[in-house]
C-alpha cells in the first residue's frame, strides 16, 4: 500500500500544506495520512504539568486537528485517515513513511526567523535527506505563505 | 487478582496514614511550646540579641565569661533572640558576655557591677537588648552570586526550575562545608541551619492541593466549563471571550494557574479551531485572567502561598482584602482584551456539525459521581480555610485533610496519584527556600531592606507604591517564585518600621504586584509558557515579542486598578 504522509501542526501554516497534499492525492491517487504527534518537550522545563493528562489533552487536540484537515479531504472525495503518534518528530515521521510504505511525504516549509522548532531553514536539506533515506518517501516542503511547492 | 487489590488497597491506607499523621503534626505544631526548663533556684543572665534591624538573631553562641577570660556558663539565642545563662554556684566578679555568630562581628558585653551584685546574691538579671552588627565578607559574596546563578538559570529555561534550584542549594553545602576548611569567611550556612529556612506550611499545603488537583483534573470538569462557556455565549463572541476568562479565573483561584491553563488550553484551541478564529485570541486573555483572579485567594498563586504563611495572613484576609479590587481589575482587563482582539473575534462562524460533536464529545463530565465527591470535599475545605483562623487550623493542615478525605472517599488508583503528586515542585521549593535562606544568612536581604527602608522612609504611600510596582516590573523579567521568596523578609521589616504598614498592606502589595506582574511577558508565568506551548503544538506560535506587546499594557490597566484599590483600602 502507497500513501502520501502530511505532517501537520494545525494553524494557518498547515493549511497550505493540507491543500497540497489533497492535490498530490487526487493526482497521484493515493490515501493520504495526515499525521499529528504528540510532543511533551515543552513540558521539560515546567513545574506542576501532569505529563500523563497533558498526553492525553494533546492527542484530543490533535484528534481535533485532524478532522478539520480529513474533513476537508473528503469534501474533494479524497481518501484520509488521521494518525497519532507520540515521541520525537523526525522518528515518528519515519516510523510512519515505514508502516504505510509511503511514497511522499509532505511538511510545511519553516518560515524564516522561526525559532523553538524542530525544523529551520538552515537543517531542512539535511532533514529531508535523512527521512528519504530512511523511508524511500519524497519529502516535498510546501510554502506556507504561497502553498508554492518547494521540492528539495 | 485479590493478592493485586489487597497490595493497592495496603499502599492506599499507608499514604491516607502518612497523611493523616503528618496533619496532626501540623497541628501539633501550630499549638504554642512551653519555654525550656531549668532547675528550681537556678538563676540566670538574660538577654537579648537582635541585629542592626531589630530582628532577632538566632542561634548566635552566647558565652559567659569571668575575670581570666574562661568559659562559665554557655547558651544559644533562641528564634526571638533570647538568650539564659544558667549561673554556676561560684562565681568572679567582672562578668564578660561574649556573643558570636557567622556573618556578625563578636560582641563583648561588660555585665554592670550592680547587676554582678544582684546574680551573686542568687537573682536572675536581665541585661540590655543587644544590637549585633553584620560584616560583609566573601560568604555574602558567594551566597548573592549563587542565588543570582539560580535565578538566570531559571529565566533562561537552560535548566529545569527544581534543577536550578538544587544546584543553588548544593552549592551552598559545597562552599559551607568543603570551602570553609580552606577559607573560613566563605562558610553561609550548615545542613540543620538550612532546614529552619524551609516553610513547612508551604511545602504540605502545596501538597495537599496537588493530589486534590490530581483527583480533580480528571473529572472532565475543565473540558466542561470551556464547552459550557461556548453553549452560554451561543457563539457570540463579546460573551464567550469574558466568560471563558471568568472560568478560568475562578478555577485558578482555587487551583494552581499551570493546572488550570493545561485543561483550559487544548479544549479553548478546539473551540476556537471551530469557530475559524486565532486560539490567541481567547488563550491570552484567559491565563491573564488566571494571573489576576488567582490573587484573590490564598491558594490561588504559590505567590500568595508564601505571602499567606510568612504573614500569617489568612485565607479571609486575601479574600476580604483583594478581592474587589480583583474583580475591578479583571473587569478592566476583559475590556483592554475585547479592544485588542475584537477584530480577530468578529471573524467566527459557525462550527460544522462534525467539529460541533466532537466538541461536544469533549465537553463532557468524565467523572459525574467523583465530581460530587469532589465538590462536596471543596467546599468543606473552602469553609475550613475561612474559619481555620478562628481555630487556628492551618491552612496545610486543610489542604492535607481535604485530599485525605477524596483518597479515602474515592479511592483512586494509588500509583497515579503518587505519579500526580509533583515531587519536583516540592523539591524545588524546598531548594529554594534553602538558596534564599543562604542570602538571608548572610545579610544581603536585612542589606536590601535597609537600603528600601532609608528611601521609602516613614511614607506608608511610597513604601505601597514602591513594592507594588517593583515587584510588577521585576516579575516580568525573573519568576516571581524566588522573586517573593526574597522579598518576603524584606517586607516582614518594613511592615515592622514603617508607620501604618502593620496592617499587613505591604503584603499584599507584594501579591498584587508579583502576580499581575506576570502578564508582562511570557516568561512573568509558568502558567505563560505552559499555554505558549499548548498553542505551538497546534500550530499557532506567539513570540516573546507578540506577548510582551498584548502583556505589558495589561499589566499597567490591572496593576493600576491593583494599586488604587489598595489605597481605598488602606490609606484613605
């Protein structure tokens, strides 16, 4: 089974990405798995956080994140599922690509001064490198502002 | 199986014991200790020892000491500075009292020929109260540098806050017992010594109002409240965005910010995802409205917790006494919010039907029998806080019977309960404590307090104005825990000296301004940072920049309205 994996965050900047992956999806055929994860590296540093409900809270937020992007694939008449996986993001998007044998996967491109994430400008190239290799997926970066596609 | 119950229910029962015991310490300890014995027809040389403050110096090595200069009776000042010599059978004339004390010059103090006379003929003397002078050496040096460490280490986030804390604290036991056979002057403080630092009452109320928290936080009662603030407002935004920040702020002044603003944050981003507006949009009004409304209460901020048991100030008094400004400054605060994001509410529509169940999925209560259960303990612990001061019921001891009763009325899985309890929290007070008591050792705090005291003089006023916006400014930029810790003190001696401030208004200054001083940035709160990281992972970032720029007004409308309600009160 092929697929095409759209990480995503929610928020404004995942919307382009949502969108580009329901055309990759209509173009190619393929499911699309929109995957959300879980995590907790915010909480490191925090006195008083219940990391066992703070779990728990995230993936219903996620959940949540994630029927807003399948609902708006199955107003296109595309196939999607909503994934939730906890742990760190570049293993868990492997993990992923791995298990549904995927082809693409898709990420938001990093905006530019955008700090605290996993992803930046200047680790992207190495990043895609690293989940292609991997998991044979494509990693295709997609704009936020634009929703240009950027392929690496 | 019935082995497996048996072990839950033995662990269940040896911590409702632990706590039940350790309430009846507390109170045990809050009952007043008779003074030491001696035995009948014993005389003794008493005095007192207070330093350049007038507080009083404790456990400073008092020595009698006779004509040759050798040592006939020795004792140690106790926690009001009051030393007793017991007397010997037989004794010289030309008594010498000899007093030492780390980070205090020795005094030598020549007993009166007249009283000589009197504790020879067997009566018991009492000399003049003794002012000790403190001496800035390379301990005071060490022990500031240390809690400066402390406190960038925390602003910064490199560390965790209770690992930041420990490393203060055990740098202070490193210089105090390894350092000081090298350089005796680096010596701050022993192991017991530290311990008398530690604010019990802080530490098991803290606690106690964890595992309640923990019961609590899984009911679903968040989930329902913010569910139940969209229904209410029927989508319209100018009611949904002050209700929303009313829940919150009730929840936090009963329960901690950071555990309110976890629930309250995933199911706000939900509703707000629903509604097609910014999360931002009603996120940062409501944890500002936890860090204001949470003043109103005792247990509403660790703030107010350390305020409240170094003060003795009681759960009526935070109540009575900030409450209405409070309201009024939250009153302000829901307008200042509406004006800023009004734009952004007005774009809401209606949610799909699909996002509208899971919505409602969501706002569900989880736990409607343990919800009753907590309900009804709550308000009996609300009562027992109002009256605890008539029957002088701390309020730790409260807080540890109030979650004795949920374990035993609900009896929750054991292990997650122990897991709930946040021991880091614990040892990072605890830590703290220590890393403050070190700059209270050695003189940096009766420094600070001096130098406050001589530029605020006798003006009630200035002194208000002073703590107030002090600690708002100071608490946008360190937290405000060991910011109060440090304060605390310090406002102990000016409420001691400055006229009018007995009524404990300096106090509650220190609240109204630490806390709502929070606003200002992202970091001025734990609670701040936890919801910035709640709304990052669902895509929407706000900078340090973003929240500084929507705080930092917030701050000035409700620290204003703070500081005029404090002066209705109190001065006019």
């Amino acid at each position: 089974m092929a697929g095409i994996v759209c990480a995503i965050r929610g928020g404004p900047y995942s919307r382009p990405t949502i969108e580009k992956s329901i055309s990759l999806s209509i173009e190619k055929g393929q499911k699309i798995f929109f995957l959300y994860i879980v995590n907790l590296e915010f909480l490191s540093n925090a006195l008083h956080a219940n990391i066992q409900i703070m779990e728990e809270e995230l993936r219903e937020m996620g959940e949540f994140i994630l029927l807003l992007a399948t609902e708006s694939a199955k107003a296109k008449n595309v196939t999607a599922e909503g994934v939730i996986r906890k742990g760190k993001v570049i293993e868990e998007i492997v993990a992923q690509c791995k298990e549904v044998d995927a082809d693409y996967i898709l990420l938001g491109k990093p905006q530019m001064g955008q700090s605290g994430n996993v992803l930046n400008i200047g680790t992207m190239d190495a990043f895609a490198d690293r989940i292609e290799e991997a998991s044979g997926a494509k990693v295709v970066y997609v704009e936020g502002n634009d929703a240009e596609e950027s392929k690496k | 199986m019935w082995k497996a119950m048996m072990r839950k229910n033995q662990k269940n029962n040896i911590l409702i014991a632990i706590l039940i015991g350790v309430s009846f310490l507390l109170i045990l300890s809050s009952q007043p200790v008779d003074a030491e014995e001696f035995l009948p027809n014993q005389n003794f040389l008493i005095g007192k020892v207070a330093d350049n403050q007038g507080s009083p110096v404790i456990d400073a090595d008092v020595t009698l000491l006779d004509q040759g200069g050798n040592s006939i009776s020795e004792a140690l000042t106790q926690s009001n500075g009051i030393f007793t010599l017991p007397m010997p059978n037989v004794f010289s004339n030309d008594l010498t009292v000899k007093i030492e004390r780390h980070h205090f010059e020795e005094l030598l103090v020549v007993v009166d020929n007249s009283d000589q006379q009197l504790l020879q003929a067997g009566n018991t003397v009492s000399i003049e109260d003794q002012v000790m002078v403190r001496v800035i050496n390379i301990g005071f040096w060490v022990a500031t540098g240390i809690f400066i460490v402390v406190l960038a280490l925390i602003a910064t986030g490199k560390l965790h806050t209770t690992l930041s804390a420990l490393i203060g604290a055990s740098l202070i036991y490193l210089v105090s017992y390894i350092g000081r056979p090298f350089l005796e002057d680096i010596y701050i403080f022993n192991f017991e010594r530290s311990l008398q630092y530690i604010d019990w009452n802080v530490i098991f109320l803290v606690m106690g109002m964890m595992i309640v928290i923990a019961i609590v936080e899984h009911t679903g009662i968040f989930q329902w409240m913010a569910f139940f603030a969209y229904r209410t407002s029927r989508g319209k935004m100018w009611l949904l965005l002050p209700i929303l920040m009313l829940f919150t702020g009730i929840a936090s002044a009963f329960l901690d910010n950071v555990t309110t603003m976890l629930l309250m944050t995933p199911m706000t981003v939900q509703i707000a995802i629903a509604l097609g507006i910014s999360p931002l949009a009603l996120l940062i009004p409501e944890v500002m409205a936890s860090n204001v409304i949470g003043v109103s209460t005792l247990v509403g901020t660790p703030t107010n917790i350390l305020i409240g048991s170094f003060g003795n100030i009681s759960f009526n008094d935070f109540l009575s006494n900030l409450t209405p400004g409070v309201l009024v400054s939250f009153i302000g605060l829901t307008i200042y919010s509406w004006f800023i994001y009004r734009n952004n509410l007005k774009k809401a529509h209606k949610p799909t039907p699909v996002l509208m169940e899971k919505l409602a999925e969501r706002g569900k209560i989880t736990q409607p029998e343990n919800l009753k259960k907590v309900g009804w303990v709550g308000l009996g612990m609300i009562v027992l806080f109002v009256i605890g001061e008539s029957i002088h019921l701390l309020p730790a001891v409260t807080a540890l019977m109030g979650a004795t009763a949920l374990l035993v009325w609900i009896k929750p899985n054991i292990e997650e309960m122990i897991e709930a309890v946040d021991w880091t929290t614990l040892v990072f007070f605890m830590s703290l404590f220590i890393v403050v008591g070190g700059i209270q050792e050695v003189g940096l705090i009766s420094f600070i307090a001096e130098n406050i005291g001589n530029f605020v003089g006798d003006s009630l006023v200035l002194s208000m104005l002073a703590v107030i916006w002090v600690s708002a400014f100071l608490s946008m930029a360190i937290a405000n825990i060991p910011f109060t810790a440090a304060m605390l003190p310090v406002i102990g001696y000016l409420t001691a000296t400055v006229p009018g401030a007995e009524s404990k208004v300096l106090f509650f200054c220190l609240s109204v301004g630490a806390a709502m001083g929070g606003n200002g940035t992202l970091i001025g709160a734990s609670a701040n940072m936890v919801m910035a990281g709640i709304a990052e992972a669902a895509g929407y970032k706000i900078s340090y920049a973003d929240f500084f720029k929507k705080g930092f007004p917030a701050v000035l409308i409700t620290v204003s309205i703070g500081t005029v309600w404090l002066f209705i009160k109190f001065v006019l």
